[in-house]
C-alpha cells in the first residue's frame, strides 16, 4: 500500500457497511474490517471537515471497538497540528479483529495537506452513498 490511508467498502449490508481501513507510513502499516454504521461515514467526514482551522486544532474519531466480544477490529484517527505554521498530521491506532486473526495493532502517523483532506471528505461522503468505493488520503511529501 501506499503512503497515506484508505477506506474502502467491503461488504456493504441492509444493517451496516462493512468497511476496510488500511493505513501506512512507509515503515509500519496496518489494516482492519470495521463494521460500521449506515451513516457513519458522512459522520467521519462531517468531523473532520474544515480542518484544520487553527494550528490549535485536533479531531479525532473511533471506529469500531477494542471490545473483545464485538466483532470487527478498531482504528482510531487522530488529526492534528504539528507546528505553527498549521502543517497538518494524521496519528492512525489500528486494532485486527482478534477473532479473525492473531493479535496485531499498529500506530504511527504521517503529515497530510489540507487539500487532500477535503478531496478525501467529498470521496468518503459518496463512498457511503454509492455503498462502494474507496477514499484515500495520501501522506504529504512532506513526511
């Protein structure tokens, strides 16, 4: 894979979608279903649009659960500032589904453009509409 991070749907679902979040920085890289909601890509998107509007501002979200008894994996994303200037990071935490698959976890982070980050926004947003797709938000060359 390369740099930067991809959701992809899967395995789309009357009750949810089924979706792939894959995520790599060159060294380290990790990959985990989610099962996630109907809406909850709109969601990630309706989050993280706009950022970042201050050098100040971090967004995060959750997918999934580190709950052993739910099944899916887990990936958190944290976006952030990373100097005063507003460059922009993505922190990535990802969990596999232990249940599907021996115990594995990854996290790392790589810096992100704001442009890509809204090009990523509108992709996730019709990935969810289309319930097929992928979005991806690529490192920026500056990492």
């Amino acid at each position: 894979m390369k740099r930067g991070l991809r959701i992809s749907v899967v395995d789309p679902d009357a009750d949810y979608l089924g979706i792939e979040v894959a995520a790599a920085s060159g060294r380290f890289a990790g990959t985990t279903l989610i099962y996630a909601g109907l809406d909850e890509l709109s969601i990630v998107a309706s989050r993280i649009e706009g950022f970042p509007a201050t050098v100040d501002d971090e967004r995060e979200y959750q997918f999934g659960s580190t709950e052993s008894g739910l099944a899916g994996g887990f990936a958190c994303l944290r976006f952030h500032c990373v100097d005063g200037s507003g460059h922009a990071a993505l922190e990535v935490m990802i969990e596999d589904d232990h249940h599907l698959h021996d115990i594995a976890s990854a996290r790392f982070a790589f810096q992100i453009a704001a442009v890509d980050l809204d090009r990523f926004v509108a992709r996730l947003r019709h990935i969810e509409q289309e319930r097929s797709g992928e979005a991806i938000l690529p490192a920026s060359v500056l990492s």
